[in-house]
C-alpha cells in the first residue's frame, strides 16, 4: 500500500548565497560564508557577526526579494 510521504533533503549550500531563514530561531538574512560536509557559517549583513551551525536548512522556495530585509 502506499502511503504520501513527505521526502526532506538538506540544502547545497554555495558560498556568497544570499539567503531568507523564515519560521525558526535562525530567522532572518544571512550570507553563506563557508560549507563544509557537516557545518555551514553564515554572516550577518547588518551586524557583520558569523555563527557555525550544523547544516540544517531544506529548500522551500526560490524568489526574488530585496535583501538585506531591514
């Protein structure tokens, strides 16, 4: 029987990608700054501050948008 189900893969993440984090603690635009297997690091452009998560994000939507949002 089959059954829908919902498939999630992790985002390739490329360095200098301008990027929207909606609906999460990690909220808000972001430039990718560095990617490795396991991590990415991801710059602030407003306060210039780069935090290092574990790669987390999934693709939704890719649109047109100004950005830095402020």
């Amino acid at each position: 029987m089959d059954h829908e189900v919902v498939v999630f893969k992790a985002y390739p993440f490329k360095e200098g990608q301008k990027i929207r984090i909606e609906d999460s603690p990690r909220s808000g635009d972001w430039e990718v700054m560095k990617v490795t297997d396991h991590k990415v690091t991801l710059g602030c452009p407003i306060s210039k501050k780069q935090m290092v998560w574990s790669r987390f994000c999934y693709l939704v939507e890719e649109k047109l948008l100004p950005w830095p949002q402020v």
